[in-house]
C-alpha cells in the first residue's frame, strides 16, 4: 500500500495527548476544600465554646453544692455572688454588674416556671435581715438556685432582654 501511494507513507502514526494530570485542580475542588475546611474550623469553634459554657455551668452547680446549710450568716449571700458570677460568665460585666434589687429579682424570675417566680425576690430579701433564713428557707433558696442554673444557663435571648430593659431602667434613673 505504501508504494502505490507516496503521500500515505509520509503520513505519521495518530498521537494521542498526554494524560491529564490532578494538578494544578480545578476550582471546583479548591471551593470544596475551602469550604471542607470552614466547616472543620467552624465544628471546632462550637464544640469548644459549648464545653466551656457547660464547665461554668458545672463549676457553678459544684460550688452550690459545696455551700453548707448549716452557715447561718453568710449563706444567701454566697448563693447570690454564685448566680451573680455565673451570669457574668456569659454576659458582659458592664450588663450584669450593676443589676441589683428588683432588676436582678426580675433578670433571676425571667427563666423561671410561673410557680417559681418572686422565690428568688422573697428569699434574697433575707439575706442582710436580722433574723435571717430558717434551714428550710436555705434549702429552698439552695435548690431555686440549682434549678436556675440547670434551666438558665447559658443565657437565651429572653432573659438577655430582660437584663437590658433592667438597664435601660438604671440609666433612667440616673438621669433623673
């Protein structure tokens, strides 16, 4: 066949491509990766401050259980610098250290059950009164607080406006 047609034998044989290779990839994959790796990053960043929001929860629920109800004068108080460290490990410490009496009562109630609400105002009303809390009355304010901190913490959004219109209400007050 070569010698009845000359132009055929100069013809070479079909050459195919080189293979495609992985490299450089395409940008499909680099948006999956970065995408892959946001995702890795953001898991990462939830995991850990959901441990840390349920280590306060857990330091705060070990200190209460370490209070005696025997400790007569000092007992309310110390219920009450635990729910107030407490708040102030999730919240800012402008929103939550200035709230005192009825705003504080009102931030405490804002999680609570209809039937628990005014314990907090009613039993804390104690703390400094010459008499104060009967065993029976600690133990109710030791297991309010309890409840709080297992219901309440972390803070949701209600009980974050409940603080900020006790401190719209503060600002209020100063002015006048």
């Amino acid at each position: 066949m070569n010698a009845s047609n000359p132009a055929l034998a100069q013809l070479k044989d079909i050459q195919t491509p080189d293979a495609i290779g992985v490299w450089p990839l395409a940008i499909g994959y680099w948006v999956a990766l970065v995408i892959a790796i946001l995702a890795i990053v953001g898991l990462i960043y939830f995991y850990k401050k959901n441990k840390q929001q349920s280590l306060v929860k857990k330091a705060a629920l070990s200190e209460l259980n370490q209070i005696e109800i025997q400790n007569t004068q000092e007992f309310a108080v110390q219920i009450n610098a635990i729910l107030k460290r407490a708040a102030l490990s999730y919240l800012k410490r402008e929103q939550v250290a200035a709230i005192d009496g009825e705003n504080w009562y009102q931030f405490l109630d804002s999680t609570l059950t209809e039937s628990k609400k005014g314990q907090f105002k009613a039993l804390l009303n104690q703390r400094y009164s010459k008499q104060g809390l009967s065993n029976e009355q600690k133990q109710q304010l030791k297991t309010l607080a309890i409840l709080w901190i297992k219901k309440s913490l972390p803070l949701h959004t209600k009980s974050k406006s409940v603080l900020l219109l006790s401190k719209a209400s503060l600002s209020q007050e100063a002015k006048c």
